[in-house]
C-alpha cells in the first residue's frame, strides 16, 4: 500500500462526530440553580366531547399547594402526526400520549383474552399516532403483576408483546365449565348438620338447604375476597411506577371486574336476590350466624381499597378506560347464562380517574377512537417553583396537589391533580426502577448524575454493519459501593431505526472490585448489528446501590458499505496508558470482527482525547474499500489538523508506524502518531483524507475531535 502523508490546514471544525454527546431537550421538569420549571400536561374537551383549540395562557389557571402560580408559558402540542421523528427533542415528554394495554386474567375466558389481544392490535395498527408510546401489563391473582413490555414507540415490539399475551398457564379458571366440581375445596357442606341448630325453632329442609347453600357461597366469597384484595394491591403498586414516567398515562384496562357483592354489598343488587332470601331465613331460624354482613352490606375495608386505588392512580396522572371483556363473549363460550359481571367495580376505577368505561367490546374501534381523539391536543402549562417544591431532589415523597381551571365557558379540564417528591432510590420497588429507567431511556432525558462518555461509528462487517460502542463510565459512578467496597453497575446500549423500532440492544451488569474502583474510571465495549440506514444510539448507565445514572444519545448515520468504492471511517485515538479498566463484552466483540485491534493485538481507544501539550499522540485511520479485498491497494493518505483559533497550525512530526492487510470487507487500518509540540491548549480536529492513486476522484473524508491541555 502506497501512503503518501503531509500536514495542512483547513477551515475551523465544531463539535466531535464521533463522540456523542449530552444534547440539551426539554423534559417534564427542567431544573436550573434556584429554580424548577414544571410542566403540567393538561386536556380541555368541550360540550361536544372534541378537544378546544386556540387557547393560551389568559385562558388558565393554576394553583399548586392551595397557592396561585403564574404560568409562564402555554406550549400546544398535537399529536395528529402522521410521521414518526427520529429522535425526541421536538416533542415534549410532558404532552406524548402513553397507553398501558392491562389485561386483567384474575376472571377472564381464553376466548375474552384472545379477543381482547386481537381489539389491542388493531388499536395499535391503526389508533396510535407515530409519536405515541405503549406498553403491556398483565395482572391476575396467581402471578400478580407483569410488565411484559416498558412504554416504547416501537410497533413492532408492542405488536410482538401484545401477540404473546394469553398463553394457557397464564388463564385462571374460576369456575369448572363442566360442573365436576360442586364446591370449592373447604366448602362445609359435611358438617353443617352437626353445627348450630335451633332447638326452639323447626327449620323446613327448604331453608335448612338454602342455609348450607349460603355457607358454601361465603366459603368462595372469602376465596374471591383475597383475590381482590391482592388484585387491588397490585393495581396500587402499578400506579406507584407510573407516577416516575412523564407525562399522562391512558390505561386501557380489559377486565371482567369482579362480582359487585365483594365490595358493594348484596342487598340492594337483583342478582345476589337468592343470597339475600337465604340471609333472611337464617336470621329467622336463629342461625344469624352464618351470614357473612360484609357481603350483605358494603364491604367498607374493601370499598375503601378501591377508593384508594382509584385515587393513587389519579394522582400518579393515569386515566382508566376500563374496557369490559364480559361484553366480548359470543355463543362460542358455550355460557348457557350469562356471567356475573363487575360493572360497578370498573365503573368506580373509570370514574375514579376521569376514564369511561367501555361497555359494548364487540365495537371497540368507535369507542377507543374517541379516546384518541379526546387526547389528540395537549397544553402543557410551564411555572417557575422553588427547588425545593419539585420532584426532582430524591425526598420523602410528599404529595403537591395541583389544580388547572379554565376560562372557556362549558369546557371541561383534564389535568392531573398533583405530583409527589422523588422518594429515594432505595426506597423504590423492582418495577418503579424498571419503570423510571425506561422513562429516561424512551425520552432521551439530558438530565444525569454524572456525565457519559461514548465512542460509536460504523463498521462494515459483511451483510450487516456493526455499530462498536465504548462507555465511557467516570469515577464519580463508582462512588457507591457495597460493604465489600465493589461498585456495581447496569449498562444499557440500544439502537433504534427512523421508524423509532428498537433493531439492537445489549444490556449488561459489570461488578467493579474496591482497588479497581477506587483507581479510576471504566470503560466498556460493546456493539449492535444493523444494516444501511439512519439510526438513534441510546446508552443508559446506573448504579445498581445508590440509583444514580448517566444517559447519553445521538444520531448515527449507517452507510451502505457494498455500494461504496471508499469509505473512511472515524480516526481512532489510541491509549498509550491504559488508566482505567477495560471490560469487553465477548458476546457482541469477537475477536476476528474486533475493530480495536491491529495485527491481532488489542488496543484502547481515546473516548474523549485529552493529550498535553508536546506529547506525541497516536491515532489509528481506517479506510473500506470492498473491491479491495484479496488485492494489494493504493491510497493517498492527507492529513490535516484544524484548530479552533484559525491559524495556520502544523504538527512538526507526522510518522506512519505500520498497516494492516485488507479484511474480506476491505478494511485496512493505519497507525501513525503526530507531535502536538507547536499546538497551543485548545481543541482541534483531526482529519483524514483517503484518495484511490489510480482514480484521484475518488476520495472519502473523516475526522475526530482532540484537545490539548
């Protein structure tokens, strides 16, 4: 290979492609030195259940803690798009509509389950805007809670998830369809003889049966009760996580409900008629002591669970549309009557949050459209609050009430009524770190407690590219550690396309000893696949034992390598000290596709170069040529430094060390250093130019970023 080198100058250059950086965006809680701006999302509908437009900040008010707010600014937001954006900066987080599909199997049929799945899909396919964010839940007495899928815009992955829901083990059978099982396991049917009986009053074998009847029903009443209990429990717990993601939530919740009796009570309700009847003849034979009160009447510890939940869900800014899959049944579910059905109970969580409950699930496209359409226009209202009034510092979790009014006549707002502080990481479940990672990740929140370094750029690697990604991970993350002085972090990297669909990921837990710890940095190395293409490259970094995190994401642009007579890539600066520790992931970093290597031996890439002045750096170029491979090439290699300042700067020594023989893609690499003796501190670029010697139009251009301190 032919290499011809010489120094230059060129024109400033700004910024540093091959690094990506923390890129400023607008999120539900902006924080500066003294004060917060909060943005508060809100909904206004008219009579006429359409959204109002034309509205700004004469038209609202605002209280916070019982205290007036003047609104500093009024953002509209319509989410009528019918194209995705790449990347979320244009779109506060605030104002992105979030839909939670919850299917609750605690009652449900395989038959309710499958057509609720087929109704989610087709929501997906056709009522979601390209902007809108989904996720899947499951729910039911036996396995509790399951975030099968995190909010995302990816269709694909909410499609793939939602096809999934519904696997037999997941079906709890209430009831045996063919009558095998008469009562339940516990049922007192055999010693009801020998318990109470009146010796001053003749009990007729008519009430004698509807008696024993009633004590086999409280049996599976309690049963049913625990079920509640711990369903409603879980519905808090859910509520609790989606509190930690911005902006409101619309939960699409497909369920049965449970029997109204459980909560509401029997007297008043025609079905629970036979049960009343056998109450009755108890009380006037003297076995009062077989009636359950809290079905007869309200059950207020339970009555007051729903309430609670109700609520919690509210102030965590979640909307419930339940949708009632007793109504999906056909002739098909072989009912001979129909099912009892919990109406009342999802009545009361759809009116406890400012939902509707959707009655008739055999037309849920009509039904659901209003719901996308009385969520298609967002306000959100931005105020100035103290620090110290805000949820981002980590608190006990006090809760701020909020209240938003406007002045349209016979408008109707929709905002949610307040926000708790942070409460500390520690004191955050399983799901509410999964839940509050996930919101950093899905809108790109700048905001981190200690900064990210990344090194990404793409490598042809066959049919499909590969994207090396190198974390740069500060020491200020390994601060936290456990009793045995180990630092232990989450590492997450994931790629997704223009469309917003997740194509690549790697997700790792790297445990750093003391000694290592407390030295210095770390640096991992890891890599996705994808093919030609635009791309959005988000790493997320956390420390699993005190919560804090670093996030980072950029744009990277994937070239279609087989279509190219050359292609140079970034220019890799190389570490002569290695100061940090270095962990490879050897399931994304094989060794004969390792582009941190040169003649077989690995080497550590600068992430963020910082060289003294008068040092000698070194760097690693690389050109792709795919005719090249299995010949001997010719380039002409300039190289160029251009410095902030505009003078003419000129490295005094430019030596080339070695290269390397072309790969079957047509990579060749290499290795120089240069002398930084004549350069004043300050940040330069380093340019590379390749030229094909034969064909002088054929040329390929890149560069990197350095500083000299």
């Amino acid at each position: 290979m032919k290499v011809a080198l010489r120094a230059s100058l060129t024109l400033i250059l700004a910024g540093a492609p091959l690094v990506l950086g923390e890129e400023p965006k607008p999120g539900a809680v902006r924080e500066t030195s003294r004060v917060t701006v909060v943005e508060v999302p809100v909904q206004v509908v008219g009579r006429d259940g359409k959204p109002v437009k034309g509205l700004g900040v004469s038209d609202f008010e605002l209280d916070v803690d019982g205290r007036p707010q003047q609104i500093h600014s009024v953002d509209v937001v319509s989410l009528n798009r019918n194209t995705p954006v790449l990347g979320t900066a244009e779109l506060p987080s605030a104002a992105r509509r979030h839909f939670l599909f919850l299917f609750d199997f605690t009652f449900a049929t395989p038959n309710e389950i499958a057509r609720s799945r087929d109704a989610a899909i087709r929501f997906v396919e056709g009522g979601m805007s390209p902007d809108d964010f989904a996720g899947v839940a499951t729910v039911s007495a036996e396995s509790g809670l399951t975030l099968d899928l995190t909010f995302t815009a990816d269709r694909q992955q909410i499609a793939a998830a939602l096809r999934r829901v519904g696997l037999p083990a997941l079906i709890d059978r209430v009831r045996d369809p063919l009558a095998f099982a008469f009562a339940l396991p516990g049922d007192p049917n055999l010693v009801i003889s020998e318990a109470y009986s009146s010796k001053t009053l003749a009990v007729d074998a008519q009430s004698t049966q509807k008696i024993i009847a009633a004590m086999g029903q409280r049996v599976a009443d309690d049963y049913m009760v625990t079920r509640v209990v711990r369903h409603l429990s879980d519905m808090g717990n859910l509520a609790r996580a989606l509190d930690l993601v911005d902006g409101r939530k619309t939960v699409l919740y497909f369920s049965e409900g449970f029997d109204n009796r459980l909560i509401f009570g029997s007297v008043t309700h025609e079905k629970s008629m036979e049960q009343a009847a056998a109450d009755n003849d108890a009380l006037f034979s003297g076995a009062a002591w077989s009636i359950d009160y809290d079905r007869r009447y309200a059950n207020s510890p339970m009555s007051k669970q729903l309430s609670d939940t109700a609520e919690l869900l509210r102030r965590s800014d979640c909307v419930v549309y339940p949708i009632d899959i007793a109504g999906l049944r056909t002739s098909s579910d072989g009912a001979i009557a129909p099912a009892e059905r919990g109406e009342e109970f999802l009545f009361a969580l759809a009116h406890g949050t400012g939902g509707e409950l959707i009655r008739n699930g055999n037309d849920l496209a009509a039904q659901i459209a209003r719901v996308e359409e009385k969520t298609s226009l967002t306000y959100v209202l931005s105020y100035i609050a103290p620090a110290s009034a805000s949820a981002g510092p980590a608190s006990d979790g006090k809760y701020h009430p909020i209240r938003v009014r406007t002045r349209v006549h016979g408008a109707r707002v929709s905002a949610r009524p307040g926000y708790f502080d942070r409460p500390s990481y520690r004191a955050l479940t399983p799901l509410q770190r999964l839940m509050s990672a996930g919101n950093v990740i899905s809108h790109e929140k700048a905001a981190g407690d200690f900064p990210l370094g990344v090194l990404t750029f793409p490598l042809s690697a066959g049919r499909i590219a590969q994207l090396p990604i190198v974390v740069s991970v500060p020491t200020a993350a390994l601060q936290g550690r456990d009793p045995a002085g180990r630092a232990r972090l989450e590492l997450y990297a994931y790629a997704f396309d223009e469309a917003g669909q997740m194509v690549d990921y790697f997700a790792r837990e790297a445990t750093v000893d003391g000694d290592r710890a407390a030295r210095g940095s770390l640096l991992f190395q890891g890599a996705c696949h994808v093919v030609p293409g635009k791309y959005r490259v988000r790493v997320y970094v956390r420390n699993v034992l005190d919560g804090r995190f670093g996030f980072v994401a950029a744009g990277v642009d994937v070239p279609d390598f087989a279509a190219e007579k050359l292609r140079a890539l970034p220019p890799l600066f190389v570490r002569t000290a290695t100061r940090e520790t270095l962990l490879r992931d050897p399931k994304t970093t094989a060794a004969d596709s390792d582009p941190f290597t040169i003649g077989g031996t690995p080497f550590v890439p600068e992430v963020s170069p910082v060289f003294p002045a008068g040092s000698t750096p070194r760097v690693c170029v690389m050109v792709i040529a795919p005719g090249a491979a299995g010949t001997t090439p010719a380039f002409d290699v300039e190289v160029r430094i251009v410095g902030s300042s505009g003078a003419a700067l000129e490295p005094s020594e430019l030596h080339v060390l070695g290269k390397t023989a072309p790969t079957p893609e047509g990579l060749v690499k290499v290795l120089l250093d240069f002398s930084a003796s004549n350069l004043a501190p300050g940040r330069y670029a380093f340019r590379v130019t390749f030229r094909d010697s034969a064909d002088r139009t054929v040329r390929s251009e890149s560069e990197a970023a350095f500083q000299v301190s």
